[in-house]
C-alpha cells in the first residue's frame, strides 16, 4: 500500500488525489483487497470500473454493518426513477389541489387531511416529506413522517390516497409543503 504518515497538525494538500488510499479503487477485486485492519464500518469508497470491464460507470459503495466483503453495500446517486408530487396547504389561501380537509382539528388541534396523488404507489413506496414554512423564520421546520402517521382513506384504491394527521398552519403567514416521493 502507501506509505504511512504520522502528523501533529494540519496538513496541506498539494496534489488532486486522496489522501487516503481507502477512498478510490479501480475495480471490485481492488476493493475488496483493502485489508480488514484499515476498514471500519461507514468507510466510503469510490469504485472507478466496478466490474473491471468498462460495463459500468463507477460507483461509491459504503460498509454497512460489518468490515467484510459481503458487508459493501452500493450507495445510489441515480434518482432518475424516482417521482415526486408537492401539495400545499397555505395559511392565507387555503389548501392547493389534491388537497382536502377531513373535519374539523381534533382536541389536539390536529387536522386531518387527504391527499389524492399521481405517484400509484402504495404507502410502503412513498415517502413523505412535510416541510412547515413561516415567512417569519430564517429557517423552515422540517418532519419526515414515519409509515403509521399516514393512512389510506381508500381501500379500494389505496395507490393513489393517502390521509396525513398534522397540526395546520398556524397563521396566515405559515405554510405547509407535503412532498410525497416514490421510488
């Protein structure tokens, strides 16, 4: 391997490589020779040629629970099949299309509501994104729903409905953006 540097402070890099030989491979094979005393779990990698044949473009795969081979586990970076639709519920305007309001808040002052989406997904294959936005903060409140806050309204047709139980904007300057995304 390389050479082993031992350092007291900070160091400059000068060249355009990493400054660990752990962090690139050519192919698989390559990868997989990094010996077990340099790994720990969550360690990176970058895979130029996975199968050395060209047949593929590189990849970045991590350790995931475990230092072996059969602990590699390919991080994906192509979201190209994945679909999103956005729904919005404004504290001055109302709520936007897809949109419905189910009764009135509960004694919690949670309200429910239904969203109709065009994902045809089921609730396993969605996630859901609620970002709750004031114009009067630097920075919105961001909550990602877990599966059980979310059930389906329709269970004859459960791919496209979807009922969210959330507190409801909380002024007319507050607004919610619910992004439901399939993959």
């Amino acid at each position: 391997m390389g050479r082993i540097i031992s350092t007291t402070s900070t160091y400059e890099i000068l060249e355009g490589k990493p400054i660990d030989n752990r962090f690139t491979a050519n192919t698989n094979a390559d990868r997989d020779v990094i010996p077990s005393s340099y790994r720990y779990e969550g360690l990176m990698v970058y895979v130029a040629d996975p199968n050395g044949d060209s047949s593929v473009g590189g990849r970045t795969y991590q350790l995931v629970g475990g230092i072996t081979n059969l602990d590699w586990s390919e991080i994906k970076t192509d979201f190209s099949g994945v679909t999103n639709d956005t729904f919005l519920i404004d504290g001055n305007t109302g709520v936007g299309a897809g949109v419905v309001e189910i009764g009135s808040p509960d004694a919690d002052d949670l309200q429910v509501y239904e969203i109709t989406h065009n994902l045809g997904k089921t609730l396993t294959d969605i996630k859901v994104d609620i970002f709750f936005i004031s114009d009067t903060s630097a920075s919105p409140v961001t909550r990602t729903l877990a599966a059980a806050d979310a059930v389906y309204t329709d269970t004859t047709d459960p791919s496209n409905k979807l009922r969210i139980k959330i507190l409801p904007p909380q002024g007319a300057l507050e607004r919610i953006e619910i992004i439901l995304h399939s993959v």
